[in-house]
C-alpha cells in the first residue's frame, strides 16, 4: 500500500491498529449492518400488509436504538464518515417510519379496507376509487379539499 502524501509534499503513512481498535471497528460496523437491515426491514415490511404492522413497529424500534448507539459510537470513537452520515440518515428515515406506522395504526381499519380494495382493483378507475372511499372514511379534518 502506498502512503498517502500530504499537502506539503510529505508522506503519511498508516499506523497499524491494536487489536483493541480493530475489535471496536469491527463491532461499529456491525452493529451499522444491522442498523440497516432494521431501517430497510421495518420499511419492506410496511409496505407488505397492514397485518404485519408490529412487525414494522418492532423493527422500527430497534433501528432507532441501533442508531442511537451506532451514532453515538461513530462520535464518541471518531469512526469513518460513511457511518456517521449512514447513521444520521438511518435514523431520518426511523423517524418517517415511526410517523407511518403512528397513522397507520390510528387509522388501521380505513388503512385495511383500502388495501384490501386496491388489492382487487384491476383498473385505473377502480384503484381511483379505492383511493376516493378511503378519503370518505377519514375523519372530516383530514378529508382533502375541506
């Protein structure tokens, strides 16, 4: 491997890691990979079936606890930036996923009426109108147009 030269001409060169900072990198990085199977998890999940809605909570729950601890050890232990930036986004999108599965919970039987017609709609106009039944079934102040 060649050494990376600095701005001034001279080389910089790597100094190995102890086995202690290898064994917290590695554990870093895993607990990102898991970080991201939960985030991209609870959001496949969601968009299965209402059904497996706890599921998505679940999974919800444990990304943003990953990604507390994942970020809090990219800071604490000055960690590469993709996990830093990783992190930061993981847990935005945690956080739209906890919004989706609040609603989606508050509204459970409208949300599963309407899956259940789009399931079955074959046409444009039938999806259109599983769309219109399920804005008729909210409640007044979150029907659009009033």
């Amino acid at each position: 491997m060649n050494p990376t030269p600095n701005p001034d001409g001279s080389q910089r060169t790597r100094h190995p890691l102890s086995e202690d900072a290898k064994t917290s990198l590695l554990k870093t990085h895993n607990l990102f990979r898991m970080f991201i199977v939960a985030v991209l998890g609870a959001f496949f999940v969601f968009q299965l079936d209402l059904n497996y809605l706890w599921l998505a909570a679940i999974l919800t729950v444990a990304g943003i606890v990953l990604g507390i601890i994942v970020l809090v050890r990219a800071i604490r232990l000055k960690e590469s930036k993709l996990v830093l930036i990783g992190s930061i986004c993981g847990l935005a999108v945690s956080a739209v996923m906890v919004l989706l599965v609040l609603v989606s919970a508050l509204f459970f039987n409208q949300v599963r009426d309407y899956q259940e017609c789009a399931r079955h709609a074959l046409t444009s106009q039938a999806s259109t109108d599983c769309r219109v039944q399920l804005e008729n079934s909210l409640p007044g102040q979150l029907q659009p147009g009033r």
